[in-house]
C-alpha cells in the first residue's frame, strides 16, 4: 500500500477544512436565513451601530444556539432593529420592527458578561445581543414589555406561552426588572449566571461558553 505523502495529507486537510467551512457557513446560515424570510430588507440601515461582542439567534423548533456576532453589525432605529452582514455570509440585512418584539429580557454569563434577550413571538425565536443601556431603553421606549428569566425559558425550551405585563411608565423601574433576571432576585435570592442557559429542555452552556470564543460564524448544538 503506498505511503501518503506530505502534499497528499496537505491536500487532504485542505479539503476537509473547505467540508467544514462549508458545513458551518450552511449550519448558520439557516436560522438566520429564516430570519431573512421574515424581516429581509433591502433598505441601508439607520440608527446607531451598537458595539457588540455577541450576537446569537436560539428558535424554538430546533436544539442549538447560532452565533453571529463576528460576522453581523447591529443597528438600531427609533422603531426598529437591523441586522447587517459584515462579509457577504447570509442572504442579506434584516429589519425586524419594534412591533415584532414580544419582549426583552436578560441573560448573563458572568456579573460583567450580560446580554440582552430580544424575544420574537410570531418567528418563534430570539436574538441575543451584548448588553447595553441603549437596547435597554430602545426596548423601553418602543413599549416592548421586560419579562423575567423564567418566563423567558419557559417560553423557548418549554412552549409556554408569553407573559402579557403592560409597559413600565418608567425607564428605572423597566430597568430594574431587566437587571433582576441576572441579580438573582427572581429565585429567592441566589446568584444563577450560566443557568440562566441551563434551564429547559436541553443546556447550552457549554455551547455559549465555546460560541463565545468561536469564529465568524458558529452553530453549535444543545447538550
């Protein structure tokens, strides 16, 4: 039998690798292609770009998290929310309406880890984007109701259904519930961090932990 050679095994590995990038381009292409279906605009986004280190999108109907933070800008407008790919990977940017946003809620990994849970009912997922004063208050001034941890899993990975809380008159007491999703206020005083993803049906903590070190664009299924 004849002995592979180092371009054989070179080549090899070239081609495994374009399988892979293939494979991954494809895995996180699909949620936010559905994404696309829904929300695709061909209109140049307005608003302020958010500084953001993470960006993922959880559905309902599927075990994983897609991660796209690397590979999308986030924007935001008085009504509405654009997400715009940097490098050509999907389909096109999305403008998803306030009005599409059922609620917001907040997720943290760490105490200096915190993300903010843009919930879509009729799509049947969630947008996660890196925590700011200004989502928070987009959230708020688009009457978009803040809703606990809880009743945030219990909607993605159990099928509840939504809380219907009426909007904060202000901004500091909106803020306060958000941050009570992370302070562990919610569950009799303790400190939950990562099981704000452990709850439900399947964990993802190990896929948020390795998404957030990952590349441009990432799919990674629940445990």
């Amino acid at each position: 039998m004849p002995t592979p050679t180092a371009t054989t095994l070179a080549g090899g590995r070239l081609i495994a690798s374009a399988l892979f990038g293939i494979t991954m381009l494809a895995s996180c292409a699909g949620p936010y292609g559905r994404l696309h279906d829904r929300y695709g605009s061909d209109h140049e986004a307005t608003g302020r770009k958010l500084d953001t280190d993470w960006v993922a999108i959880t559905e309902r109907d599927r075990r994983g998290v897609t991660s796209i933070g690397d590979s999308t800008n986030v924007y935001i407008a008085d009504a509405a929310l654009y997400l715009v790919d940097k490098f050509v990977y999907f389909p096109g940017d999305a403008r998803i309406p306030a009005s599409q946003v059922d609620a917001c809620s907040m997720v943290c990994f760490a105490n200096t880890d915190r993300n903010v849970a843009l919930v879509l009912g009729e799509a049947g997922a969630e947008i996660m984007v890196t925590d700011s004063d200004e989502l928070r208050r987009w959230c708020w001034r688009n009457g978009i109701p803040a809703i606990s941890g809880k009743d945030r899993r219990l909607w993605l990975y159990d099928g509840k259904t939504l809380p219907v809380p009426g909007p904060e008159d202000s901004y500091q007491t909106f803020d306060r519930k958000m941050r009570s999703s992370c302070s562990g206020t919610e569950r009799g005083g303790k400190t939950w961090g990562l099981s704000a993803i452990l709850w439900g049906n399947h964990s993802h903590s190990a896929s948020y932990m390795f998404a957030n070190i990952g590349g441009a664009c990432m799919w990674l299924p629940g445990g």
